[in-house]
C-alpha cells in the first residue's frame, strides 16, 4: 500500500478484513472481498469495504428459513471461536428467534483451523448428549470435513440427525474430487451454494477454464466472484478516468508516528477514493454471475442460494432460496418476474434423503443420553384426590390426569423416562401458578396434573391439547320457589303471546273470508258476523270450533294452522309442567353478573387460578373472597352462610354436585378452556404429547379414564334452575307456514271473485249504465258503481248472486235502451242510477 494504492481486493477472512477496513477508511481505498462475508462489515463503520458476493446474514436467514420449514425448534451449532463465525452465528441465532426457533448449544472450536481432532471428538461427544439432533456446521473447510469423518465414527450420521452445512461443503465439492470415504461421512447432509445463473458466457468461461486447468481443479462460484469483483473494480476506475478523475495522493497527517514498524506515516491517502468508490456502488452491469449491482447498503442485489442434498459423491438441488420469496423449487430468474411471495404456503423443497439414507424426516430431537429421566412435577392436593394423588401404601401415584398422561405417552414412537416428584406441603392445595413456573426456573421438566391453560401461564411454558374441558363456574345453594296466580303466563315471552294471538284473530278473519259466500255458518247480521269471526279464531285453540268450513282453500288453511296449533299447545303443556312440578327449587343468586354488583362474600379452592380470575379480571374486592380448601368446607361454608356462593372450575363442581345434593350451577358457564400437560418453551415432546392427547379422544380411551375416576352420579336436580321461556324464535317458521297459506288462499280467492264478477258484469254493461251520468262525472261514476257492484257481488251468497245478477243485468239493459231512445242522448237521470245500485 506504500505504492499509491486505488483500490485493494481481498482479504479472505474476515477477522483480517475487520482489521484493514479500518485503514482503508483512513486512506479512502476502496476494498472488495468475495469471501469475507461478516455480517458486521456491511456496518456504516466500514463505508469502504464491500462484499461483492452475498453476505452470511443472506445464508443465515436461507438457513433459519429452512429449519422453520421442517419444524425444527432447535438447533446445535458447531465452529470455530473467531471473527469469521462469530457475527455469523449471532446473525443465525437472530433469525432463529424470529421464527420460534433458538440455538439450544453453540458447539465451539478452537480459531480458524487450530482445532484439533481431540478436540473435535470431545465437541461432538457432547453433542451427542444433547436433545436437539439438528446439528449445523460453520467453518472452514479442512475443519468442516474432519467435523463430519469424525461424527460419523461416532455414529452421528445415522438415521435420527439432520446435519446442515454452510456454504463450505459446496465449495469443496465443487473444487476439488471428493474420495470414497470422505463422500461417505457426509451423506444426507444439506448444504448451501451461492446460485449462478445458467448463461452462455458462463458456460464459455468454464470451457477455457477447464481447458487451462486440465480438468484438474473445478472451479466453485466464489471464484466467479472473484472474477467479477476484478472486472467491477476495473470498470469503475475506467469510468472513473472518463469523468475527469485524476488519481492523486496525498499525505495523511494522522498516520505520522502511528505503526512503528509498519511505517504507517508513509502511507497516502487516494484524493479520488470517495468518488470511485461511488463508482464501484453504482455500477450495473451483468457478469459470469448474473447482475451485477449494490443495495443502498451496499449489499449485492438479489442475493440467492442453492438448497443442496449430498448424495453419494456428488450432491442433487431440492430447491432454492431467494431473499425475495424464501424457499421454493423454482428458479429465482422465474421468481424475480412475479410477486413476492413469502407466506408458508408458497414455501417448498424437493424430497430430502437424510443421514442414514432415508426419506423419512427425523423428528429431529431425543432425549439427553445423560442419564437423567424427565423430572415431572406433580400436584400433592389434599382434596378432589380423584384427579391426582399418591397411594399411601404403594407410594404409586395415580388418578384421572395420570393416566391420560400415562396412555398418552404410551402412544409416543420412543420411551419416555421419567419420574413423578410431587410439589406441595400436604397441607393445603399447592399453587398451580408456582408449581408452573417451576419448569420455567428448571426445577421440573413438565408438569402433570388438573393444570389449567390460563394466559398467564402460556406466557413462560407450552401446554398440550387440552384433555378435559375446565371453565369457572357458579354453584350456590337452592331454595323452595314461592307459587305464583300468573304461573300459567311463563311458557311464553311476550312477544310469543302477542304473536299468538293476533294469529288467532287472523286466521278466523281468513276462513270468514273464504266461507261467508258459500257457508251460511259465517253468514248474517255484522254483529253476529264479528262475534263468529272471534269465537271461530280462538275455538281453534281447543280444537272446539263448531262451524264447518266447505270450502277447499279454507279447509287448507284451517288444516295448517290446527297443525301449529297443536305443536304450540304441546310445547305450552310441556313447559307449563316443568315449571310447576320440576322447577320447585330456585337459586338464591342467579349468577356471576349478580355477585358482582352484590357485596356477597364467594368462596374458591385454593391454589386454583379463580382467585386472580375474580380479583383481576372481574374486580371483585379480595376482603369479599374466602379461600375454601375441600368439597367439605364447600358445604360448611354454606351451611354457616360464610358464603353466598363458591366459583370453582366445572370438573371440581360436578364431583361436589355428585355429594351435596342442595347446591347447584346457577347461570352460564363464563370462562371456557381446559386442563393440560405444561412442558417448557418450545418443547418437541408437547407436540409429540397433544397429538397423542387427539388420538386417544378419537379412538375413545379418553372417555374410559374419565369414566373410570369421575363417572359419579349426580343427585337427579337439573344442572340450572333458570326456567327457559318458549321463545317467538323457536316458532317463527311454523307461523310463517301459516301466513303465507293465509296469504295464498286469499290471493286464490280473490281471483277466482273477481273473475266471476267480470263474466257476471261486462265492462260494456257498466259503461252503458254510467253513461247516463252527466259528462263531467262520467268516469269517476263508473268506478264508484263498479265497486259497489263488486262489494255487493262479494257479499252475497254464491247462487244467489249468480240469479240475482243475471236478472238484473237483463233488466237494466232493457230499461236503458227505452231510457236512449226515448231521450236520444244516452244519459241516464242521476235517480235512475241511484235505483239501480239498490
């Protein structure tokens, strides 16, 4: 650099180049690296360094994608302890945590390539230990092969291990012939290769490459980087040149006295390094590996890998990952022409054959070969022992919610030792909310028993499936229910009544309708008319109308509406019965929204999450809560009237139910959740343990458990004693079947009335009677008699009308010819009108 350096290509690691960017921002040299891809050079703290092929932030998040894709929760890194890992890793461990993931162990080596194959056999063997069987490889080559030679003396490439390398392991595989025996100590593994996009420039370069090369030594894509990253350099100056630049130096001031043997002070700094560099940042171009361009941040555009599997010698592509849309099996020029897509769905790789050569994906954990079997906290209760407790002789602990997780965990592909230690003073119920947090402090490796899954738990532990329903509920004591004289008006709503009555009245207005012309039961003065109109809607009730109908459409009509008749007065009778005869027990609260707005003293089981529920949620006062500590002191409590009524969890209460035969749930259950196995954060084995949980609800083995500890007879009272009114809503289709029959048999009737009025009257008739009138009232005359001739057709009886009309109309035609000839204008006197609508 003592030569007047412009511009400086390399270094190849990245604990150099953290060392000289900080010279290069003093001389404001440009410096270009393809292979030292820290992601903590891309810092502002470096404005002059540049990576010119994709950094390993990029490949970190190509490998974060990929654990999340298979359903990996954590991982074993292995590498070396230096500045070429390290930022690395730190970047993985970044991703890992966006997408619930972590690394479980950092697995670490001796710098660069100093590690030792002791030491690597003394890593690998705590490894081995380990739960998590992900295991991904970062480092330099001659230390990434003797990682994998010697994992597989050790057994570790077998079937149960995902082995993941970076970059590394294509790079080799592409550059030099790979032997038997080191092919057979990395297969299954998946690695990472830089994606190069297929062209014919490409294609030209390795032919003359290979030509030069004899064939000898493959040439990976880091050194078409290399390539490139030359030409982007020479480019730059060029068009530095062109623009006018001038490459002058100058003395830096600062550096004289500063290295001692380095002779720092002898350096210069380049006059024209900011405005190359702008020119390195800005250039657009197209290279041996595609575009070639720079981000704001001075990262390469579009950066992308291939997803490799090794397979025998070689290794075959199961995809590819592009910082646009993630994983996928199209090629990344494909996917730059569309949308970005990176949900979960449009995720996807090619079948993988793994370690052990198997198609079948590892669950990708086991549990620690150290010898030590789960430690499972256990709640010691001193009441509702049913669920969970410890037989006195056997020392065996047993009870409803171990035996759910007994069969459950005999339905996992693996053994699963463990040990039951149980949390409590034998004295009162232990707090389910310590006893939770406990795994979280690694006191406990899980937790079994009558947990309940509440929010504040969730929030440091995994539960499982629930295997029980379990929400807050409301028991309270029953007292004899005072009679009432307006019993009978409770089956119904009010506005079941109204509705049931006006259907009365119209039904028995339809079928007057229909009956008055042809039926002389509905016949006579108005009065009586009326009186049968009521007396034949409400009769229905009873089934005891006495008036016949004739008529087709009223016979319809009736025969629908004594159908819902008949449904109404059975669902009448049927409540009716249970209010007077079951119902003789009421509640003396009717549920949690009356013991909230009353000063009532509520009883809880200790331990049980009710007591913050109730305090914290509902904001009832604490001096109004009483801790409770058995079904005994349930009832004592009430007895003594020390509590107007207890909150406590469904299960719990149907096992008190089943004793004390005075109490019962009054109003809605109102929280909702359930009971399960709490495991720590992230846990495999509480995905393992909840799809188990499913399969013994399918296949009905939950059922028996629950039947063979809880399965208890309750003492024959209803579980609520609020009495359900027949509401307008559970009859509302049957009315509406009864209306629309009304409305079609009128609609029939009146075509058929009116019909017969137009064949009985003709227009001309009517027009010749109306033309009497004097001109000036000629059409609203005609109107007026047309009704009046209708309304009197409608009203009379059916052959009686027909006579009477016939005659009629002959003798109005007779007397209006004589009336024209004998005036010769054709106009009635306004008398003669009025006599003939009589």
């Amino acid at each position: 650099m003592e030569t007047n350096t412009v511009a400086i290509i390399g270094p190849q690691v990245s604990g150099m180049a953290h060392i000289l960017s900080h010279l290069a921002n003093q001389l404001h040299v440009p410096m270009l690296s393809f292979t030292a891809l820290d992601p903590g050079l891309q810092s502002l703290q470096y404005p002059f360094f540049i990576q010119t092929a994709p950094n390993d932030l990029f490949q970190m998040i190509a490998v974060a994608d990929m654990i999340s894709y298979f359903g990996y929760r954590e991982v074993v890194v292995v590498c070396p302890d230096d500045e070429q890992s390290r930022g690395s890793i730190i970047a993985l461990g970044e991703k890992l945590a966006e997408r619930r993931c972590r690394i479980s162990y950092k697995a670490l080596l001796s710098p660069e390539s100093l590690a030792t194959s002791e030491e690597i056999m003394d890593v690998l063997v705590q490894v081995s230990l380990m739960e998590s069987r992900v295991i991904i490889v970062h480092a330099f080559a001659a230390v990434g092969l003797r990682v994998f030679d010697i994992a597989h003396r050790l057994g570790m490439m077998d079937k149960g291990y995902v082995w993941i390398a970076t970059a590394w392991l294509s790079t080799v595989l592409d550059s030099t012939p790979v032997s038997a025996e080191k092919a057979d100590s990395i297969q299954g593994v998946i690695t990472f290769k830089p994606h190069i996009e297929d062209s014919a420039r490409k294609r030209e370069f390795l032919s003359r490459w290979n030509k030069l090369s004899n064939d000898s030594i493959g040439l990976n894509p880091y050194g078409l980087y290399a390539y490139d990253t030359v030409w982007t350099i020479a480019n730059a100056i060029k068009k530095f040149m062109d623009s006018g630049g001038v490459i002058s130096f100058s003395n830096d001031s600062s550096l004289n006295g500063l290295g001692g043997a380095l002779n720092l002070g002898s350096l210069s700094r380049f006059d024209g390094g900011k405005e190359l560099l702008a020119m390195i940042l800005k250039t657009n171009t197209t290279g041996l590996t595609g575009k070639i361009a720079f981000n704001p941040d001075k990262s390469v555009v579009r950066p992308s890998f291939d997803i490799l599997n090794v397979i025998g010698k070689g290794y075959k592509r199961i995809g590819y990952w592009t910082n646009y849309s993630g994983l996928s099996v199209v090629g990344p020029e494909i996917l730059y022409t569309r949308a970005p897509n990176r949900s979960s769905s449009n995720q996807r790789l090619y079948d993988v054959v793994w370690p052990g050569r198997t198609t079948v994906k590892p669950r990708g954990w086991e549990f620690p070969r150290n010898g030590r079997p789960l430690r499972i906290g256990i709640p010691d209760r001193v009441s509702y022992k049913a669920f969970v407790s410890k037989n006195e002789k056997t020392n065996d602990i047993n009870g409803f919610c171990i035996d759910v997780f007994l069969a459950a965990k005999n339905l996992l592909p693996y053994a699963v030792p463990h040990e039951f230690i149980l949390f409590g003073d034998k004295r009162k119920n232990p707090s389910y909310t310590e006893l939770v947090s406990m795994i979280n402090s690694d006191v406990f490796d899980a937790a079994v028993g009558d947990i309940a899954i509440v929010t504040n738990r969730t929030k440091i532990v995994d539960f499982t499936q629930p295997y029980t329903e379990s929400g807050l509920v409301v028991v309270a004591p029953v007292k004899k229910l005072n009679s009432s004289p307006w019993a009978f008006m409770r089956p119904f709503t009010l506005s079941m009544w109204a509705v049931t009555s006006a259907f009365f009245l119209i039904v028995g207005f339809v079928i007057w309708i229909l009956e008055h012309r042809i039926n002389d039961e509905f016949r006579g003065p108005p009065k009586k008319q009326f009186i049968t109109i009521l007396w034949f809607g409400f009769s229905t009730m009873f089934f005891a109308h006495r008036e016949n109908t004739v008529s087709p459409l009223g016979r319809m009509v009736l025969l629908i509406w004594l159908f819902v008749v008949l449904i109404i007065t059975s669902s009448y009778t049927a409540s009716l019965t249970s209010i007077l005869t079951v119902q003789q027990l009421a509640p003396s609260i009717r549920g949690i929204e009356s013991m909230i707005t009353s000063n009532e003293r509520i009883g809880f089981q200790v331990g049980s999450f009710s007591e913050n529920y109730l305090t914290e949620e509902l904001n009832i006062a604490q001096s109004r809560l009483i801790p409770l500590g058995s079904p005994e002191e349930y009832a004592d409590a009430f007895n003594e009237g020390r509590v107007a009524a207890i909150v406590d969890e469904r299960p719990y209460v149907d096992l008190f139910l089943s004793k004390y035969c005075m109490y019962q749930v009054v109003g809605r259950e109102f929280t909702k959740g359930g009971w399960g196995f709490a495991f720590p954060r992230d846990s495999p084995l509480a995905m393992d343990m909840s799809t188990a949980i499913l399969t013994l609800s399918e296949n009905g083995d939950l059922q028996k458990i629950h039947d063979k500890w809880l399965n208890t007879r309750a003492c024959g009272l209803p579980n609520s004693l609020d009495s359900e009114q027949l509401q307008l809503k559970s009859f509302w289709g049957l009315f509406l079947i009864s209306g629309i029959a009304c409305l079609l048999a009128l609609l029939l009737y009146f075509c058929s009335i009116f019909h017969k009025f137009k064949r009985y009257f003709p227009q001309q008739q009517i027009t010749n009677i109306s033309s009497s009138s004097s001109s000036n009232k000629r059409s609203s005359s005609s109107r007026s008699v047309r009704i009046q001739k209708f309304l009197s057709f409608a009203d009379r009886k059916e052959d009686e009308s027909i006579n009477k009309t016939m005659s009629r109309s002959r003798q109005e035609f007779v007397a209006s010819s004589s009336v024209t000839e004998r005036n010769g204008a054709g106009v009635y006197p306004d008398h003669e009108e009025g006599q003939n609508g009589n």
